[in-house]
C-alpha cells in the first residue's frame, strides 16, 4: 500500500497534530473497534474514546477515559549545512539551509483497568509500528522508530487510573531560507537605530524591561 500524495510536516507543534491525526483515524468509527474516538465537543457513548494532545489544557479533557494522549518530548538539532549551489537564490542572495532533526513522542494509553490499557495500547503501537513506512513516506519522515512499549502503572498523584506508555522515536529534516528573516532583522535594526535611546542596549533592555510591567 503506498499514498499518492506526500504531505511534508516540519513544525515541532505540527507535528503532534500529525499523530494525533493518524491515531485519531484508526479509532475512527469505520474501523470497527470496540473504541470510538469522540471529539470533545461531541456527546460521548459507552464506547467513546478520547484522544488527545498531552498538553491540552482543558482538566475536563484530561478526566475523561478511556483516552490516549500523544505527548512530544524534547526535539534536538544537528549541525545545518549549506545547500548546494542550486539552492542558491540569485535574485535575493537567499541560501536554503538543512538540518537533521530528531524528538520523541510518548503515547499514553489510559483507563480505568490495566485490561483495557493493554489492548488500547496494542492498536496504537500495531498502527504506529506496522504502517512505519507508509507514514515515513506520507510525511517526508527520515525514519520513525525504534519503539517500546512500558508496563501498565498506576500513578500514585492521579486517581485510581491504569496508565501504558508507548514510546516512539523520529527523525525528520528540515529545510529553510534566511530570505523571510532578513527583512524582519533590518526593521529591528532600523527600530534600534532611530530610537531615542543612547544605546542599542539600553534599547533592547528596555524592551526587556516593558515585558515585566505589562504583565503587573
């Protein structure tokens, strides 16, 4: 099975949408699992499921299961290099950049019984695992993967809740020009610059300063 069109995603916070997307789509109700995904919004049935970003804020969210929620954790950089000569915009002087990319997510697989974390659990690593390619070649991934699958836990912060965490790594490139931030840093210098501040310092400490009082 392959997809037709690729649809490249870079953004960190895109990112989550992606996989909040993919798993959404498997617990969706033409799949035929004992587990509907429901919108928040939506009226919820015996067999709704949530699913939902880790870091959504809304605690009405957060005390519905079962649930899954798709967590990012940190994403590293490697060292960008120059694209080729071709790359090289004549017109603008703008040079497109590289990078490799690497981050984690974390899946969790939540409900009130270690039963039926486990078996939540399964679809979304099954999914995650078996369609690896098929999403690296959606998405323009470098690669997804490895993956791990952690014990059913009990946290002791939370209400009597079952929790299982599906780990997942990914790496992806990124690509940009430093054509659409030249003009953004020529207007900051040119602010700087015609200012009535003795010092480009004291200018960008004042800007510092202003954050603090508008927050009183």
């Amino acid at each position: 099975m392959s997809v037709a069109t690729q649809i490249p995603v870079k953004s960190p916070v895109a990112l989550i949408g992606v996989f909040l997307a993919v798993i959404r789509e498997r617990f969706s109700e033409s799949h035929n699992l004992p587990w509907v995904y429901t919108p928040g919004d939506a009226e919820r049935s015996d067999n709704s499921i949530t699913i939902e970003a880790g870091t959504n804020p809304l605690t009405e969210e957060r005390n519905k299961r079962p649930a899954i929620y798709v967590v990012r954790n940190a994403v590293a950089y490697k060292q960008a290099t120059i694209g080729d000569k071709q790359m090289v915009q004549k017109k603008s002087g703008g040079v497109v950049y590289y990078a490799t990319a690497e981050t984690s997510f974390t899946f969790i697989a939540e409900s009130d019984s270690e039963g039926e974390a486990a078996q939540i659990a399964d679809v979304v690593l099954s999914t995650l695992m078996m369609g690896s390619d098929i999403i690296e070649h959606a998405f323009r991934f470098r690669k997804l993967g490895p993956f791990a699958l952690s014990a059913a836990m009990r946290p002791v912060h939370e209400e009597p809740v079952a929790q299982i965490h599906i780990s997942m790594g990914l790496t992806f490139d990124v690509r940009w020009a430093t054509i659409p931030i030249s003009p953004m840093l020529n207007e900051i210098v040119v602010k700087s610059t015609n200012s009535t501040y003795n010092s480009s310092e004291e200018y960008f400490s004042e800007i510092y300063q202003k954050s603090f009082r508008h927050r009183n």
